[in-house]
C-alpha cells in the first residue's frame, strides 16, 4: 500500500513493537492527547492504558492494557486541539486475546458500554489478525473523521472469545486542524 511506510523501511520490524509505522503525510498524534483527561473503562489495575498509549510505554513488549471484567474496552481520548483523524493502529501482543472488533465515536464525551454497543459509531471496523499482530495502520472514513476534539475507541471483542482483551499499542494518525494552538497564541499576544 503506497500510503504506508515503514520507519525501519521493513515491514516485519513493526511486530517487535520497538517501531511504530508511520502514515505517509500523516503524523502521530500523541503529542496531541489531553493526558489528563483521558478516561478507560473496565481497565485492569496492573496493565492500565498508558502502556498502550504513552510514547516509551507503547513500544515496550511486555507492557500492555488489559480489560478487567470481560474483554472489552471503552478508551476516551481528547485532544489538545481539533485534529483530523486519518488511520489508527491497534495492536495485540498475541491473537487470541488481540481486539477483533472495534466502534470508533467521534466529538462524544461520555459514551458508556450500553451506547458503544447499541449505537452504530462513527465506523465500525472488523480487524484482521495479521494487521493487528504486526501493527498496520487501518484508514478510516477520512470525511468523517475532520474536526475531532476527542476520539472514543470502544473495543467489543478479541480474536478468540477469551476473558480480557489486550492492547499492547494504540496509536491515531492525521494531521492538527490548526498548525498553531490559539491558547497558547492569546497568551503570547498579552506579554
């Protein structure tokens, strides 16, 4: 797929977690997350979401986000700033417990598990197991993805039915809707 590159060059060197794939014209939008604001429900104490999420944590292989009660996961994440949201890779850190099924919710701040389950999303997306073993990113309805202040990734199942889920990478791609942060504009103009 001419959209995706790898940072190595070498697709295979992705699955070790040590190398996040990049999006052609795209940019990992970490630095844009709301850290503080960042809400996941039916997390397991031990393996909480920034191991998923956080730069450093994200890509060391015996770290993870596990589900708690059963295997899915609601994960809120806001953002600093309107961005686009053009691709997403999920990853597992082996297939039977890896996400399988996945509703994405755009602009809603409080979708609980009945709403992520009754409600149609934003996209839905089937994983394929091979992508999400290996961490290739997945596009998304790029329409329907344009002013995003927050981002809901409701995982509802893993590969093969069992208890927990793991997620051992979340990573979103696109672009800042603004290149400049006006907080931060209004702040400079009053010195």
């Amino acid at each position: 797929d001419s959209r995706q590159r790898w940072s190595s060059g070498k697709p295979n060197e992705a699955r070790g977690r040590g190398m996040t794939a990049e999006v052609k014209g795209q940019q990992d939008l970490v630095d844009l997350i709301e850290w503080n604001s960042v809400e996941v429900l039916n997390q397991s104490s031990g393996h909480p979401w920034v191991n998923a999420v956080k730069k450093g944590y994200r890509d060391d292989p015996g770290l993870y986000l596990e589900s708690d009660c059963d295997e899915q996961l609601l994960i809120y994440l806001p953002f600093t700033q309107q961005v686009k949201l053009h691709s997403l890779l999920i990853q597992g850190p082996e297939r039977e417990t890896a996400p399988s099924a996945i509703k994405v919710f755009v602009n809603r701040s409080s979708v609980g598990f009945d709403e992520a389950e009754s409600e149609v999303g934003t996209q839905t997306l089937e994983l394929e197991s091979d992508d999400v073993l290996e961490g290739k990113p997945v596009a998304l309805k790029y329409v329907k993805f344009q002013k995003v202040q927050s981002v809901t990734v409701f995982i509802s199942s893993n590969f093969d039915d069992e208890d927990v889920t793991k997620l051992s990478k979340l990573v979103l791609f696109g672009t800042p809707q603004f290149t400049t942060n006006m907080g931060e504009w209004e702040k400079a103009c009053k010195t």
